[in-house]
C-alpha cells in the first residue's frame, strides 16, 4: 500500500539513539541544546526551544503572550483541532475564520476582518499543506489591528521565512510530519525576552535547569511564573539532529513530486483541481486535490485503496467536530465546508519515486471514469 505519509528512518538515527544511550544523558543535555541551534539556524533565526510537541509549543507561545480569558484569538477551521485547542488551554475563545478559496485554501483576510472585536488578541495563521500564507498581508493586517501574530509551522519547516511572520512559530515533528523526532515541536520566537520566558515556562518556571544545576555551584532554583512540564529529551533530540540535515533535501524531493502531479492530474484527470499555482512557496507536506462537485469520495477513496493507494482528507473543518459544534452551534463557513466535503489527499514524501505518482494519477483517472460511467459525462 502507498501511504499518504511516511517517515524515513535507518542506521543514521538508530546510532543516534545508541550514541545517547550510551551517554547515560537521556533528557534536555547538549544534543537537544545542540538541535534548538541548528534548527533556528535553518530558519534564519538566533535561537529556538525544543518542546515535546506542535501543541505544547503553542500553548506556550499563547501562555507567554499572556493571552487568556476574555480574549478572541483567530484561527483556521481547516486545520488539526490542536490549533483551536491551544486557545482553550489558556483560557482564550477560538474565533473560526474561513477560508478564500478552493484554489487558496488559506485564512481570508476579509473573513478575519469581519470576525475581529474588541477582543481579539491574536491569530494564528496556519501554512496549510505547506503552503505559505501571505505575510505582507497579514503582517500588514495585523499591525493595523493590533493583533499578535503567530504561526502554527507544523506543515512548513525548513524554509527561512518561515518563523519570521510575527510574535512566535510552531513547529511539529510528529511522526507523519515533514521531518520527525516521534513525537517532539519547536518554537521559534523573534524577542529574546519572549523566547526565556518560553524557555522557563517550558520546565515547570524553574529559572535553571538539571544540566544546569550539575554544571554550576549553585544547587537551588526558584520559580517564578507558571510553568508546565513541555521539555525534549535527548534522544528525540538526537534523531532530530540527523532529520533536520535530511529536510533541505526532502523537502526538495517533495516539491519535484507535487510538481509531477501537477503535470499529470492537469492532463489525465482535467476535472480535478490541485489547489495553489505551481511556484507557491511552500514546503510541500501535504498534496490536496479538490474532486469535481458530484464526485462521491467514498467511492473514489475504495477504488484507489483497491489499487494500493491509500488517501486521506485534511481536514474535517474543527467547528464540525462535536466538541467544537456544541460550543458554536449555529457557526457556518460555506467555503471551507465545501473544500472539506470535496478535498482529498494524496500520497507525498520522499520515499516516493515519479513512478508511484504515475501509479497515483493512472489509479484516480480510473477512478474517476468508474464514477462518471460512459454517457453520463456531458
Ligand atoms: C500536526 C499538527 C499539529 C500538532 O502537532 P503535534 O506535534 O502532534 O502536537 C498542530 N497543527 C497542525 C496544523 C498540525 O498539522
């Protein structure tokens, strides 16, 4: 079966963990010291902190900035629910906002403008399937609202502008993810004085750490802001370090794949639309198709896993999730509703060859004949 996502993992990362194994260092040492370095550097950035997941790094980038109760932070409905729960967390009230477009499957401006108050504080702004969204933009937008801005990066790491939006960025290295530690995330943030209190607030408000503490005379600490326990350990470090000298590289294979089906879905499936034009930036985590509108999914989805393909849909919109639909009942938004029902997801990562995706493409196009049977296509 050809997988939507998969990880590439060998000998590199498995002497990556025996190495910390046999360092009898396990947690926040110098490998995951190390990788905060290297990964902020890919980005262009002076530092970044490790934390054990994309959702813990947006809690404390909201934590931080000091939103929470009484406050409206924008979002995506066309995310991973962990966008909307971070504003729970603190306390904050998810505001949805729709998307532009089929074709621009991003945040629209106009429906962030018309959905902020008094209380808006925030947006996080989601790089959907990689695709970056508008910076000017919304650097613009939010410079005129007075509005904090932040990414949730979890689709788009290893490109420079990225992290470099607004307040904070949040990356994830989940395992179906562009590059993966199991599970682990990262924040970049542009103020140092953001960044240390991300740092503390990352292990418990304590104002040192254990490495620390072994390494300086002083065996006390303090504590002196709320905290939570969101550290790395040293092996999800260490794998991180091998997988973020591969990302470049990968994220390079998975732009020549979407390109490649471009090509082929505009020749053998011309009903079908791939969203955003080709030179896009983007880091090409995810490859989103929208089906003609009479399509039945489902059908499509059985005929393409009989022929060892298997698809996804990202994502069922957050506010049609039932713990989100009890909380905003009468919410609609007509466009990401529509993109949802018709949106369906392809095979991409770098394991794939051209071939697979001729495999892909060929096993669609047929898919698709089988729904429109002769004659009914007008
Ligand atoms: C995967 C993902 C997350 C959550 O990442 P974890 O590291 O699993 O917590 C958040 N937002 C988006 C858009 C994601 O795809």
């Amino acid at each position: 079966m050809l997988l939507v996502s998969e990880p590439v993992l060998g000998d590199e990362e498995k002497a990556a963990l025996a190495a910390v194994i046999e360092s009898g260092w396990v947690t926040m040492g110098d490998r995951v010291r190390e990788f905060e370095q290297a990964f902020a550097r890919l980005h262009e950035a002076e530092d970044s902190v490790a934390v054990g997941s994309c959702t813990a790094a947006l809690h404390l980038i909201l934590h931080a900035l000091g939103i929470g109760p009484g406050d409206e932070v924008l979002v995506p409905s066309l995310t991973f629910v962990a966008t909307a729960n971070s504003v729970l967390y603190v306390g904050a009230r998810p505001v949805f906002v729709d998307i532009g477009s089929a074709d621009v499957p991003l945040m629209s401006l106009d429906d962030a403008e018309s959905k902020c108050t008094s209380r808006t504080k925030a947006i996080i702004l989601v790089h959907f399937a990689g695709y970056l969204a508008h910076r000017d933009a919304w650097q613009s937008f939010a410079r005129r609202k007075g509005l904090l801005l932040i990414e949730d990066a979890a689709h788009a790491p290893g490109l420079p502008e990225v992290g470099s939006y607004g307040e904070a960025a949040a990356f994830s290295f989940y395992g179906n993810k562009n590059m993966t530690t199991a599970e682990g995330g990262a924040i970049i943030a542009r103020s140092r004085t953001l960044r240390e209190t991300i740092r503390q607030a990352r292990a418990h408000g304590m104002t040192s750490g254990a490495r620390q503490r072994l390494t300086s005379r002083r065996p006390d600490y303090d504590v002196t802001i709320l905290g939570f326990n969101y550290r790395m350990d040293e092996l999800r470090a260490a794998l991180g370090l091998v997988q973020l000298k591969k990302l470049p590289e990968w994220n390079d294979s998975r732009r020549r794949l979407s390109a490649t089906y471009r090509e082929l879905i505009a020749e053998l499936c011309p009903s079908v639309m791939v969203p955003f034009e080709a030179p896009w930036p983007s880091t090409h985590h995810l490859l989103p198709i929208v089906l003609p509108p009479a399509t039945s999914r489902q059908r499509i989805i059985d005929r393409l896993r009989k022929r060892g393909v298997q698809t996804t849909v990202h994502y069922p919109p957050v506010h049609r999730l039932t713990f989100y639909r009890d909380l905003y009942p009468e919410l609609a938004l007509p466009r990401t509703e529509d993109f949802a029902r018709r949106e369906l997801t392809l095979p991409l990562h770098p394991k794939m060859s051209t071939l697979d995706v001729d495999k892909v493409v060929d096993a669609l196009a047929a898919a698709l004949a089988a729904d429109y049977p002769m004659g009914a296509v007008a």
